[in-house]
C-alpha cells in the first residue's frame, strides 16, 4: 500500500510531536492519583518500569508499521497475524471495547475536575457523571455537525498542556523532599506490581505513530527513531512528575486524593491559585481528550464496519459523521453511569494490555530477523501479557468483581463476532480487507 502522491511526506520531529500529543493528555491527570492510591510513593517507579514496557511494545508496533504501513493500526496488525477469523474478529472488537473504556474514563475524569473547580460538595457522584455525561453529549453533536473550532482548539491545547505539566514538574521540583522517595517509604512489591497496568495505560497513544508508515520517506528509519523519542519523552516527562508530587505531598494525600492529585500538589506549594490552575488545565485537556477520542472511534468503527467485524449500521452517515459516532457515545455513557473512575481505569488499562499483548505476539510471528531484534518482541511478549496476568492476580485480591467484569468484556467480544459471522454468512473474502480503497465519511 503506497502513500498519496500529494500527501506531505512526515518527519520526525513531526511523528514526534503527534506521538506526545496523543499520549499526554487527560489521562494522566487523573491516571497519576489512581496510581499512587496503590503504589504510593513508589508510583513513579511504577511509571518507569511501565514506560520500559512501553517502550518494548512500542518496538513492536514500529516493526509492524514498517512491514504492514496502514493506518489500520492495531486492526491490521490483528488481521495479519492471525488471519481472517473468528479470533482476529473478536480482537478487533476488543480493541473496540478498549476505546470505549477509555472514552468513559476521560469523561468521568472530565466530572471529577470541574465539581472540584466549580466547588460541587453535595450529591458528588451524581454530578461527576452528570456533567460527564454532558460532555459526551455535547462533543457528539459537535461532530454530528461539522464544527472545526473543537479541532482547532485541540491542536492549541496540546502544546499548552504539555507546557503545563512539564512546567509544574520544574516548578516542584526545588520544593522535593528527598526522604519521601527513598525505598523505606515504599509500600512493598505486590501494589507496585499491581499499579503497573494504571500506569501503563498512561501512555497508550503511542500506536499512532506506527499509522504514518505510509507518509514517510524512509519508515525503515524514520518509524522507529519517531516511536523511541516519544515514548522517551514522554517516560522523562511522567517519572520527573511523579517524583516531584511523591515528594511535596504526605503520604495520606497520595493516597486519598484520587483523580485530582496533581491539582493537590500545586496547592500544597502554590496555595489555591496552583490548585485552580491545574483543575482548568485538566478540564481543558479533559475535553479536547474525549473530543480526539470521537473522531478516533468513529474511523475505527467505520473501518470495523466495513469490514464486516461490526453491524453495517456503524457506516450510515448522520451529519457529517456516522452512526458509529452515536452508537459509541452512548456505550460510553453506559460505562461511565455503571462504574466508577477507579474501575473503569483498571478495565480499561487491562483491556488495553490485553491487546497489546496479541499484537506483540504477532510481531514475534510476522517479523522477521533473529538476535536481539527477536529478543526485544519476546521481551515485549513476556512484559506486556506477565503485567496482564499481575493485574488479573491483584485485582482478584483487591477487586475481584472488576475481574468479572473484564472477562464478561472477553465473552461480549468473542460472543458478538460469532454472532456477526452468522449474520453475514460468512467473512469476508480478502479482496475486501487488502484493497485499501476505503472511502471514509468527510468528517470536518
């Protein structure tokens, strides 16, 4: 599959810089306190060791890209490692689920930071999911419309906010009491363990790079340096982050601030003024976040749909998008009026680890080359599926009704692709998967 012959040509700095936007955002606002409620003051080697993880999966993924550039991503990826099947189908789907978790995530976080920013102490959960809910809405119909201002005040806001993180782990960072790291203060290894998927989750985004195979001169170079520079970036970034809060807030406020623990370190050393501003960077974030996430699970769905891995329907155009926008906006507003933020994170973080884990296990079958090029996508294989099965044993521990639910998410997976083999009759014919020919909706 070839590029455009007017598409510009990506470089580097330019994968880069799509690589970090689409990994720094909501998510670790919120994703940061979630952590440290179970890892503590160690949450930040909780960050590091889950960035060598994504590091390694990144390999992966960049490997891929360069033996199969498409801007399926991960669905492709699937495909071609496991075939035209029942199994690659209900990945897919999976993947679906994924996306859908994380959409619900993003939004609960959205009503966690603004009833803290507009000062709501009554009835807190219902207007958490009052207002997350609204934000789902009101972002959908957005897009149904066409507006382009959410899409350019997206591309502002993702350099505003990494300027705001980075600038707020400087800003900590004379303020660090040193005690607070060291070892003794750690709670153990079995939470850290356990934080690693939360943490981890923190930098899905990454994959994105792999979909600009196709517009760059030399992807046999250009991919890989492009996947290690952001994922290291972004790994500097989080662990400077995570030591400067360990080390200006006590232990009981990492442990209870939840999702707005950033905006509690600020507060600790820059009053109400730091705690004001971090909750607006993070509203902000929160909605060009979710606004990315709508236009993202419309393509996906749109590609699923057509090829016969989810109902014809998610291809009907409403507006400028499709109905795979609507559909999707309310099984996430399903998910996010059924769970709370902590749950939701971990099944999203769990689900996303999941397939992960199958896409580097296909790497190890599709890509080539042996030494240290195989011992990376087997070290990936071991890292990603062993930081699923630590999940699976802490949670049953500590939740074990979110370990239900993650495997009823398995069952709907594989249950909805037989169900959609049996009404088209049959998969399609690889005619219709490789051609390339997809004629997606003009969504503006």
């Amino acid at each position: 599959m070839t590029s455009q012959p007017n598409a510009q040509h990506m470089s580097v700095r330019g994968a880069v810089s799509l690589g970090v936007g689409s990994i720094v955002g909501a998510g670790i606002f919120a994703l940061m306190g979630v952590a440290a409620a179970q890892s503590g003051s160690a949450v930040w080697v909780s960050f590091l060791v889950a960035g060598i993880i994504a590091l390694l999966t990144g390999h992966s993924f960049a490997q891929l890209g360069i033996c199969y550039p498409s801007q399926g991503g991960a669905v492709e990826y699937l495909v071609q490692a496991y075939g035209r099947g029942w199994f690659s189908g209900a990945c897919s789907i999976l993947f679906y689920i994924a996306c859908l978790i994380g959409m619900a995530m993003i939004a609960l976080s959205f009503g966690k930071f603004a009833t803290r920013l507009f000062g709501i102490t009554e009835n807190l959960m219902l207007w958490e999911r009052v207002l997350a809910s609204g934000l789902i809405v009101g972002l959908s119909a957005l897009r149904l419309i066409g507006s382009r201002s959410a899409n350019l005040l997206g591309r502002v806001v993702v350099v505003a906010n990494l300027v705001v993180v980075a600038g707020f782990a400087v800003a900590l960072s004379p303020h660090v009491d040193g005690g607070r790291l060291s070892v003794e203060t750690w709670p153990g290894a079995v939470p850290i363990l356990g934080s690693l998927a939360l943490t981890f989750f923190a930098f899905t985004g990454f994959e994105v790079i792999s979909n600009t195979a196709e517009r760059m001169r030399n992807p046999a170079r250009d991919l890989p340096r492009a996947m290690y520079a952001t994922i290291g970036i972004v790994l500097v970034l989080y662990v400077g982050l995570a030591m400067a809060v360990v080390g200006v807030v006590s232990e009981d406020q990492l442990g209870a601030s939840g999702a707005t623990l950033l905006a509690v370190a600020a507060r600790e050393i820059f009053g109400q003024f730091g705690f004001t501003l971090l909750l607006i960077s993070a509203v902000i974030s929160s909605v060009t976040c979710l606004n990315g996430g709508l236009f993202g699970i419309t393509s996906t769905t749109y590609t699923l749909a057509e090829r016969g891995q989810l109902p014809s329907r998610f291809m009907q155009q409403i507006g400028v998008s499709t109905r795979g926008l609507t559909i999707s906006a309310a099984l996430a507003l399903l998910l996010l009026n059924l769970f709370d933020l902590e749950t939701v994170a971990s099944l999203g973080a769990a689900t996303t680890l999941l397939v992960y884990s199958l896409v580097n296990f296909g790497a190890l079958k599709l890509v080539g080359g042996a030494g240290v090029q195989r011992a990376v996508i087997l070290a990936s294989v071991i890292a990603c599926s062993g930081t699923v099965g630590i999940w699976l044993l802490y949670t049953l521990q500590t939740a074990p009704s979110s370990v239900a639910v993650f495997l009823f998410f398995l069952a709907a997976a594989v249950g909805a692709e037989h169900l959609l083999a049996r009404v088209r009759g049959q998969i399609r014919p690889q005619s219709d998967w490789d051609t390339g020919a997809e004629s997606r909706p003009a969504e503006r």
